[in-house]
C-alpha cells in the first residue's frame, strides 16, 4: 500500500511539475513582435506620412527617431528633397541595428547616427549630443503594446515604474494602471524635449492620441498644436485596432489641448476637434456643444479595466 502511495505521489508531482512549466517559461522564448510590439512601418506608408508632414514646405534641420527598427523612416527622410542635415535613431535589437546602419552609407550630405540602446535609460535631453541646431522633428512607429502584456509575457522591457498619472488607491494597483509604452514614449519625449521645441510626429492607436492629450492638459503639457490623421491599420499592419499619425508641435505661449481629426493622410479638412472640455476630453467639441446641457454626474461609476484586474486569478 505504502509504495503505490508513493508511485501515486510521485506520478501526481510529476504531471504538476509539467504543467507548471508550461506557465513559468523563461523569457529567452518571448516572441520579439509581441515584446517590442514590433509592427515595421512599410515604405510607402512612411512616404506617405513625410508628404504629410512636409506639405506646408516645412524642413527640418534635424530628426530623430526614437525607435528605428529596420531604419525605414531613416530611408525616407534621406530621400526628401531637403532632407535633415542631421539623422539620430535610437534601437535596442541587434538585427535591427544593423539594418538600420546600413543607411549611414547612403548620404554624404546627412550625418546620420544609429545607437544602439533601450530608450527607457535615455534622457534625450541629455544623452542626445546633436552637431547641428534648427528645427526639431521626432517621427517613428514605436510599440504598441501594454505594460501589463510585457508583463505577461516575463519581459523586462520595461519603463521604470512609476505613478506618473498620480492614480490613488486601487487604481494606481489595478486596471487604471495599465498604459500602452508608446504612451509612456510620448510623455517621455515631450517632457525632456519641450526646450527644443520640437514637432512629434508618431504612429499610435487613438486611444494613446487621447490619452496623450488628457494627460497634457492634467499635467499643463506645452501644446502649441496637434493633429490626428486616421491610418488603416489593417492595411498596413494586419492590426484590428483604430490608430492615427498623432502630430504635435510643442511650443510657447498658450497651450491647446485640442486636436483636429482628418480621415486619412490626404484628407485637406477636418472631420471634427477632439479637445478638452470642462477638464475632460471629449471626441467631438462641435457634436458634444450640442448636447452639453444634458451632461451630468452619473450615478454609476463605470470601471474599465476588468480584465486586467483579474490577470491573477488562475483560468483552468
């Protein structure tokens, strides 16, 4: 009786062990798309995004990407018919980095750097050493991905964490915590480059476009200007998710925390503003005049973020 009891023990600690390997794997096997929310931007589309941008004739002296990837928006300013005198590009993965470097042997008239390093340890203000001055512009594609999947998955790329939004409570240890890194690339960039005054033009859901916005107003944000134009994101990145080209230009004077949202990257007017009413966003501020009289204090407090508050709790 003793020994089946300890062939029962044995086996049962066995298949325990087995299925607790399957929920402890290292982070040597994270897949790099989910990781680095890694969706390279196509070359057309980034030619899309630059005729955007330099549709006013505007130029800049100066660019920077803050995470390069392959270097195909590096490409593309190379090929503008004035382009930046100056190119620095920032990339944490090996492969890319030197993809991306590649593109240092293709202009004699751009200085063009590629460092290799995780953008959480930088401060661009700081750590950036730039040769020439002038306009400022910040464009790229960086992740898109939450900091509570990074932390599904093990990874460790990761922004130090800190209570940035100032969340009491169980928010600050739940769902209301849960952000999108390239919200946290944003804040970060206007924040250490606000003296440069720079324009930042990125790639990102909506969502992180509003939330950007919000979060300017909260924390008085210098927001001389913003765009949003609306991309097709399952088009380019086979993405079920809506995103825009987020452009912000980042100066003196009285901030605007408001935003004029166009369908596309050809679009010449705006659908509608999305801005900051009564210290709240709101998608449309033409629509919400409309109906702001019924507007009042809900009963009901509505909580987003279920999901991630019960990430801890075993599924069988």
């Amino acid at each position: 009786m003793m020994d089946e009891i300890a062939k029962y023990n044995k086996e049962r600690w066995k298949a325990l062990a087995e299925a607790n390997a399957l929920f402890t794997r290292p982070a040597l096997h994270l897949d790099p798309s989910r990781e680095f929310g890694d969706f390279q931007t196509p070359p057309s589309l980034v030619q899309n995004i630059l005729e955007r941008l330099s549709s006013s004739g505007e130029t800049w002296s100066r660019a920077l990407e803050p995470t390069c990837g392959r270097g195909n928006f590096i490409e593309g300013l190379l090929k503008l018919p004035t382009p930046p005198q100056e190119i620095q590009a920032i990339e944490l993965q090996d492969n890319y980095v030197q993809n991306a470097r590649e593109w240092t042997k293709h202009s004699s008239s751009t200085r063009v750097n590629v460092r290799q390093s995780n953008i959480f340890d930088l401060n661009f203000q700081k750590d950036l050493q730039w040769s020439e001055r002038g306009r400022l512009l910040v464009v790229g594609n960086p992740p898109w991905v939450t900091n509570s999947e990074l932390g599904s998955l093990g990874s460790e790329n990761l922004p130090l964490k800190s209570n940035i939004k100032n969340l009491k409570g169980i928010d600050a240890r739940t769902g209301g915590s849960n952000f999108d890194i390239a919200e946290y690339i944003w804040l970060k960039l206007i924040e250490e480059l606000a003296s440069e005054q720079p324009v930042i033009a990125l790639l990102c859901k909506i969502s992180v476009a509003r939330n950007v916005l919000q979060f300017a107003f909260d924390a008085h944000l210098p927001i001389a200007h913003a765009s949003i134009y609306m991309i097709n994101a399952k088009k380019w990145f086979g993405a079920a998710v809506e995103a825009c080209l987020f452009c912000v230009e980042i100066g003196t004077g009285e901030p605007r925390y408001e935003a004029a949202v166009y369908q596309d990257l050809c679009a010449t007017e705006p659908d509608f503003i999305t801005g900051i009413v009564e210290k709240r966003l709101v998608a449309d501020m033409k629509a919400y005049s409309l109906v702001a009289s019924t507007d009042g204090v809900c009963p009901v407090t509505w909580r987003q973020g279920l999901k991630h508050d019960a990430a801890s709790v075993p599924t069988y």
